[in-house]
C-alpha cells in the first residue's frame, strides 16, 4: 500500500493543483467521473474545506455524494448543509443515504438547512430552508447514463452566472431581505437549469429515440438556452406593448 507520507504528499499536490485554480473560478463542480478512491476523497475533504473559505459556490453530485454518506466525511455534511453556496444533486436513493448519514431519517428529511437540494425524478424539486420549486417540465422517455452529469454541469453554468450577478449587485450583503432574495434566485437558477435540461432530454430522445446518449442532450443545451431566452425576450416585448389603462 501506499505509504502515509506518501499519501499526503499526493493528497497535498492534488488540493494545490486545484485551489490554484480558485480565483478564476465562479463555481466548483465535484462528483461526475470522481471515483472512490480514498485519497481522492481525502483531497476532496480538503478542496471542499477550501472552496467554503474561499466563498465559492459548489455543486455535488454522483461519488462526492457517495462520500458524504460515510461515517468519516459526516461532520463535512453537515458543514455542506449548512452552506447556502451548496448545491447538491441526490437521485431518491442518495437522498435517502445522505438523510441516513446525518440523522438516521428518510429521504423526505430535508427541512432545516441553508443549502439547496435538487432532488431528481420525474419531477425535480428544488429546495432549501426558505423556497422550494418543482420542475415539472416534461423529459424525454429515456434515461441514458450520464444525464445527471449534465444536469450537475448546466447547474454549475447558472450558479456561475448567479453567483457574478451577485458580485455585481453586492450592496447590504447583512440585510435580512436581501440574503433571502439571494436564496431565492439561487434555487431559480438551480430550477432553470432542470427545464433546460428536462427541455434538451426531450428533443434527443425525438431526434434519436433509444439510440440517444447524454452526449446527445448535452448537445441540445445551447439551443434549448437560446429558444428559452427568446421566449422570455417576446413575454417581455408583449407586456412592454399592452397599452396602459388609467
């Protein structure tokens, strides 16, 4: 096995390689393709410790999940809860190990904590301990491996984009009423992402039927961003044109 001077070594020049990285970074996305190594895991640990030091929005998904569900890495969920710069994306069955980790409950238990839970199914619900949202927006009839991933990674483009309106608009950061408006466009942003990517599912599956892949959605994102945006672009422009009553 691997000696332990070793292994910090390599655990240490992982967390550096990547906290380099931070100050040009908007979001850190952990999990797809992670693996469950236990160094990977404890350089995880440490980039995660980094990542909430340092402000930086974090979205979790798939073996970073997985991590989190055991006994060793609990103090780190809990910390993770409690983080509203967190968004984790659990399937049920995640959820219910996360909720089993912390307090032995079900994958109901959710309530309480300041991050937000995407929990995927057929419907998406969106939440944390002030807002929730569902999408109910229709995907396609196919469930290819690797659609959580570009869930996980369209989630982390919106949060990314939030996160520099955010910087721009940064005035009362204190003020009670503007952390949970904050909240509150960050569960959107979250909800958006599960449209666009419910939306992408959809027009792979009619293009290609059982032969799609997740690559095939992840390359219907663009356009499905574009037609939602036009979309909202044309609401605007017929609110802007119905005529005013006195």
């Amino acid at each position: 096995g691997i000696g332990q001077e070793t292994r910090e070594v390599s655990v240490g020049n992982i967390v550096d390689t990547i906290t380099s990285m931070f100050p040009t970074l908007h979001t850190l996305c952990i999990g797809p393709g992670l693996g469950r190594h236990p160094i990977v895991f404890s350089a995880v640990e440490k980039v995660v410790h980094k990542a909430i030091e340092s402000n930086l929005t974090l979205v979790l998904d798939a073996d970073a999940l997985f991590m989190l569900s055991l006994k060793e890495y609990r103090s780190l969920l809990e910390e993770l809860r409690d983080y509203d710069r967190c968004v984790m994306t659990p399937n049920l069955m995640e959820m219910r190990r996360l909720n089993e980790a912390i307090s032995g409950g079900s994958a109901d238990t959710k309530e309480g904590y300041k991050n937000i839970i995407v929990q995927k199914g057929n419907v998406d619900t969106i939440t944390n301990d002030c807002h929730t949202m569902q999408c109910e927006e229709e995907g396609g009839l196919k469930r290819s491996g690797g659609i959580g991933d570009v869930l996980a990674g369209t989630i982390s483009a919106f949060m990314a984009w939030n996160a520099i309106l955010e910087k721009e608009n940064s005035k009362n950061s204190t003020d009670r009423g503007v952390i949970n408006q904050r909240q509150q466009q960050r569960v959107f942003a979250s909800w958006t992402a599960c449209v666009a990517v419910k939306k992408a599912t959809k027009t792979a599956y009619q293009q290609k039927r059982r032969a799609m892949s997740a690559l095939d959605v992840s390359g219907e994102i663009g356009e499905v961003l574009d037609s939602m945006e036009g979309g909202l672009k044309l609401e605007r422009c017929n609110e802007m044109q119905q005529p005013m009553h006195e």
